[in-house]
C-alpha cells in the first residue's frame, strides 16, 4: 500500500510521486465558477462564425449586412485584436470591450447588447 511514504518509502514517493504530499493554492470557500465564466472572443474571428457562402454574399453584396450572434457559437465577450474585413456587421454580445466596439463600428457596423 502506500504505508511509509514519509517514513521508510520516502524516496520512492519523493522520486516517482513528486507533490503527493501537502497543500497547494488558495482555499476559497464560495467559488461559484459561474460568475468568472466568460469565453472570448476576437474580432479577426468573427467573420469565420459565418459559412463560407454568408462570407461571400455579404462580401459582393454591401446593401444587406450579416447579423453575428456570438453567443450562439458559445462566446459570451468580443475583444478587439485584429480587423474586421471592410463591411459592416451587426454582432450581437453579452459584453463588448471598447477596442472591439470602436473596430466594429469603425468598418460600419453595430454592436447590440443582448442579455
């Protein structure tokens, strides 16, 4: 069994069971893991959400503009790293960072808060 592991086997567990032993981290009594869960995602992502046959109607055709639901691709928040291609788009999110929202509507488009 694993009697002696500090005692008489403590090489054994030292060499082949590194951390077996003690405490690691901060204990924290409530954690609610859904208060801090919010998936990401960037605006050079954004137009791969589409299909490949949305991306090239709205690309040859700028009357209408593509609708982009981020949370139904599992997103919660959209961040600003990248560019958008130069056609407006309407992206709907729980949370917008202020690079994202200035990019988006840079190229045209809007971004629509949903809950």
């Amino acid at each position: 069994g694993n009697a002696g592991g500090q005692h008489h086997h403590r090489i054994n567990f030292f060499k082949y069971h590194p951390g077996y032993f003690g405490k690691k981290g901060i204990r924290v009594f409530r954690l609610h893991r859904n208060r801090e869960f919010n998936p990401t995602v960037n605006i050079d992502k954004l137009w791969s959400l589409l299909s490949a046959d949305a991306q090239k109607k709205y690309m040859e055709n700028k009357e209408t503009s593509p609708v982009i639901d981020v949370t139904k691709a599992g997103f919660f928040k959209v961040l600003g790293k990248g560019r958008l291609p130069n056609v407006p788009v309407v992206v709907k999110a729980k949370e917008f960072s202020q690079h994202a929202e200035r990019r988006i509507r840079a190229v045209g488009g809007a971004c629509v808060l949903i809950a």
